[in-house]
C-alpha cells in the first residue's frame, strides 16, 4: 500500500511541477485565453468578466470615488490686461514709443458646490483677472462672475449661469486623520483634468506663511500649478478640502501639498454669498509667542499662552482692561498656546458678543469680558 501512495504522490508533483513550467513559459499550451490577432500573432487575452462582475472596479480601486466627485472639478482660465509700469512717462514714449497693452492668462480649478451655480476656487487664481472662463467635464463653457473674494483664506466664490450641474459633496474634514487615503482632481498645466492620489501627511499646519488664517490639510497627493482651487477628495469621492499651494524646490510637485479644509471653505461660502465678505472677530492686540525673554521681560510667571505685547488704544482688548504683558490663556473657553490659534479663535468670535478671555498676568489669573469689533479688510502683519 504504501508503494502505491509513493508513485501516487511522486505522479501527482511531477504533474503539478510540468504544469507550472508549461503556465509560465508557454501559456498558450494551455489555451487558457489563448487568441490570434488578425495579423495570425499568438495573444493572450484576459478572461471575460462573469455574469454581474461587469463595471465593478478591481480590488483597491478609486474609480468610483473619481467618477462621483470629478464632473464637479472645473477648469478655470483668467485673462486680464497688463500695461507696462513706465507706459505714461513722457522719456520712456520718447525712447521706446507708446507700448501696446499685454494681454495675460491664468489658469487654475474650481469646485461646484451648488445647483446655483456657485464654485469656489482660490483668491489667487481670479485675482486682478478681467474675464474668467469655466469650463465642465462635458466640455461646457460660461463667463464666471465673482460673487466675493477672502483673501485671508486665499478663496473665492464665482457662480455660472448653467442648469443641470453636477455638485461635489461636502465631507467633514474634522474627521480626518494622518495616514487617510485622499485624491487630489484637477488641471494641472493645463494638461485636462487630472486625479492623483496620496495619504493624508499632516493636519493643522500653521505658520507657513501662505495666508492669515492657516490651518492646512498636508497631503503628498500630486498637486502642480493649476490644481490651484481643485478638490481633496477622501476615498468615497467627498470634498475634504481646497488644493491651495505646495512646497516646491522646482515648480512641480516635491511629494508636499496643501489644502483648505472644507470647513472653513463652507464658512468663508456662507459669509461671502450672504454678506459678501467674511465676518470677523477682532480685539486690537500686537499677539506674539511666548519666550523666556519675553517672559522675563514682561514680569510673566505663565509658562503657556499667548503673550500681548501691545495694545491698541480705544480698541476692544484696551476697553476691557487687556495690558501690555497679559498672556491670553483661554478665549471662550477654548485653550489657546500659539499665536495661529489665538487669532483663529478671535476671528470666529461674533463682534458686538462679549467672550470670556482667560488672563495671566504676573501670577494672577484674571476673566476679561471682551466684545470683539469687526476685523478690519486685510492688513497683513499689522495689528490682529
């Protein structure tokens, strides 16, 4: 018996060796998807699909969410009319002559947001542009008004006069987390729309001095210039945030991208379409991180906070008794350890609403009642 089972055995892997040989260096003995071309070639084709596996994406696929959020991506292009910067001084006509008006295109992306036509892009994609033109998927063209523009974000809201549009859906962007999956649509180079894909790489970034208001979504999903204002999308094709700018050595993508989270991109749509500009809590104070040597120097006992070391006369902060040397701890109940983070909390404050401020100063902790004014229209580096 067991003589039997031993050539049994031996038959059965000197067949599955000769197999394997004969699938790997010449499958067409096989005649496993064997074919012939109409040149009579010998091919190989790849099984059909069986019955209800048709259209089904393989396994690890982003093709769905790639078809669910892409018809709302857009293609933006700008022109506008440039005139030399010398064209009306007297010498210079002399020497050069009159100089015709240079005309200069733009290009970037946009979101549809709305079935009323309302997309939002970047600042920087539309700004000083005379004519913007947007055009769909389905190769359809409009005029885009600006309906208003934030340059603190660094976006803008254009609206198109089309029916039937396709709109993006909104995600929340809070529920992101480092390692996530994402996909970056839109028009790089203006090459046509373009969906690459990455990790989430980092959330709140700050300080990079891109914008007032930063608190970026890092991704190294390929992003090049005219994905400006195109979709960060996570796996189910949902808007996760805006792509605004990377870090680049070369002018191409470094692996180092950037985005808006879609939850501030709702809030500055809301303020701009409703009010047409972006309301802001302001308090009239000179924030800055705190140091040892300011601390020392400022008489503080706080090891964490933001330190003030001016205030601005008859503003907010001065008529509820803020001084030079305060370090704000918490403002409405929310602890603040950075300057980002102290005017992203001012700035989300109602104006005219009183907010408790949580004060150290010296060793002493105090509770100011401060009712924020309106921010001023953009003012870089002055006072926040």
């Amino acid at each position: 018996m067991k003589r039997i089972w031993l050539l049994f055995s031996q038959a059965v892997t000197v067949f599955v060796a000769g197999y394997f040989v004969v699938a790997t260096l010449q499958p067409g003995w096989l005649g496993r998807g064997a074919t012939r071309s109409g040149a009579g070639i010998s091919l190989i084709e790849a099984p059909a699909p069986q019955p209800g596996q048709q259209g089904q994406p393989a396994a690890g696929s982003f093709s769905a969410a790639a078809r669910k959020a892409a018809p709302a991506v857009v293609s933006i292009n700008t022109s506008k009319t440039v005139r030399h910067p010398r064209s009306n001084d007297p010498w210079f006509q002399f020497f050069f002559g009159d100089q015709a008006d240079q005309a200069q295109s733009g290009l970037g992306s946009g979101v549809i947001l709305s079935t009323d036509g309302y997309i939002l892009t970047n600042n920087h994609v539309v700004e000083g542009a005379d004519e913007i033109e947007v055009t769909l998927t389905d190769s359809r063209h409009a005029r885009a008004q600006v309906i208003g523009t934030d340059p603190d974000t660094d976006l803008a809201v254009l609206k198109i006069e089309l029916d039937k549009l396709p709109v993006i859906v909104l995600g929340n962007s809070d529920q992101l987390a480092v390692g996530d999956q994402v996909l970056a649509i839109g028009n790089p180079f203006g090459v046509g729309q373009t969906v690459t894909s990455g990790i989430v790489s980092a959330l709140g970034r700050t300080q990079l001095g891109i914008n007032t208001f930063e608190n970026f979504i890092q991704t190294d999903a390929a992003i090049n210039p005219g994905n400006s204002g195109g979709a960060l999308v996570d796996v189910n094709g949902n808007l996760m945030g805006i792509n605004t700018a990377i870090y680049s050595r070369s002018g191409g993508s470094m692996g180092i991208g950037f985005a808006i989270p879609v939850s501030t991109a709702r809030l500055v749509l809301d303020g701009i379409v409703k009010d047409g500009q972006v309301t802001r809590g302001w308090i009239g104070v000179e924030p800055n991180e705190l140091s040892p040597e300011l601390a020392e120097t400022f008489g503080v006992k706080a090891t964490e906070g933001v330190i003030i070391t001016g205030v601005l006369q008859d503003g907010p902060a001065a008529q509820a008794g803020m001084r030079p040397g305060d370090v704000i701890v918490q403002v409405d109940g929310k602890k603040v350890g950075t300057v980002p983070e102290l005017l992203t909390a001012v700035a989300a404050l109602k104006p005219g609403v009183s907010a408790p401020f949580q004060v150290q100063r010296g060793d002493k902790v105090v509770e100011l009642g401060i009712s924020p004014g309106v921010r001023p229209r953009p003012q870089r580096n002055v006072r926040r």
